[in-house]
C-alpha cells in the first residue's frame, strides 16, 4: 500500500472500531446493562466486562491493519495501491465465520456451534486463518455477542495453532518428503 495512507488507514480503522464499540456499550447500556461474559460460558469460572472492548477493539485494530498493510505492501511489491484480493477474502470469510458463530450461540444451536468450531479447527489446518485479516474478521464479527476479550483469545489460540502448523509442521514433512524421495534404494 501506498506509504502515505498507511497511518490514515489505521487510524481510521481504530477509529471506526472505538465508534463501533461505544455504540454496542451504549445499545447494551440502556438494554439491560452492560454484558459480562463467563469464560467458557461457566458460571463458576470469572466473568470479562464488554466495556474492556473500547480498550481491546481499537487496539487491536489499529494493530491488525498495521499487519495487513505490510503484507501487502509486500505482496504488491509497489504495483498497486489497492488490498489484494486474497486479503479481502480472508477478511470477508473470517467476518462471516465469527457472525455464523455468534448466530448460531445466540439462537441456541449448541450442536450447530460445535460443527462451526470444529469446522473452523479443520479450516486452520487447510487455510493459513493466523493472518492478521483473519483474525481481525473473525473477533470483529463475534463482538457483538461475545464481546472483544473472549473471540480475541479465542482468535490468538486457533492463529496460534495454524501457524505452527503451516510455518513448522508442513515445511517440516515437505522437507521429510523430499529426503526420503531422494534416497537410494
């Protein structure tokens, strides 16, 4: 990307994300109050306040969009201003991946949510979902039910454990299989 609008860019997008948060905190406010989330969705277990989100969202926006755009800066390679599109669709499948999650918690489908959980740990091992577009589509479209925190760890563990998969595992048995491939018999 273009080196003059990178600090716009972010700076919009943190921006955006605080206005976005503050309107779900007021919404929640005068419905009720403002949500607490138990971790694991146990009463026994501590609860996390949705108001730590106009700290979190922002934050990890302004972060994430930091990483995007040095990606594709360096995919574009000076060519074109624009997000490539492989950015977009890993922004735009995370996005829909975090609202199916969120709908399908928010209406009940306990069964259903343990399909899309386990589908998205079968997606972390096909798809490279530890980078930053992903991972901020995914905590973007949980937030307005789970709030910032709990999708935002929950995000970290599965990008976690899809880069150890594709920068360590994989490169790993690539090399494993090029060795053995090149033995005499």
């Amino acid at each position: 990307m273009d080196e003059k609008r990178l600090p716009r860019l972010r700076l919009y997008g943190a921006v955006l994300a605080l206005l976005a948060e503050m309107a779900h905190l007021c919404w929640e406010h005068f419905h009720g109050g403002v949500l607490r989330h138990h971790i694991l969705n146990r009463a026994d277990l501590p609860a996390i306040s949705n108001w730590w989100g106009l700290l979190l969202l922002p934050a990890l926006t302004w972060h994430l969009i930091g990483r995007i755009n040095k990606r594709s800066a360096a995919l574009a390679d000076g060519k074109s201003s624009a997000l490539p599109n492989s950015v977009l669709a890993g922004f735009a499948g995370s996005l829909l991946f975090g609202v199916l999650l969120s709908s399908c918690f928010s209406f009940g489908y306990a069964t259903l949510v343990d399909y899309v959980f386990e589908g998205l740990l079968l997606l972390a091992l096909l798809l490279p979902v530890y980078r930053a577009e992903c991972v901020l589509g995914f905590v973007l479209g949980m937030t307005f039910v789970f709030g910032v925190v709990l999708p935002a760890a929950i995000a970290s563990i599965i990008a976690a454990v899809s880069m150890l998969i594709h920068r360590l595992v994989y490169p790993t048995l690539v090399r494993l299989w090029v060795g053995l491939a090149r033995q005499p018999e």
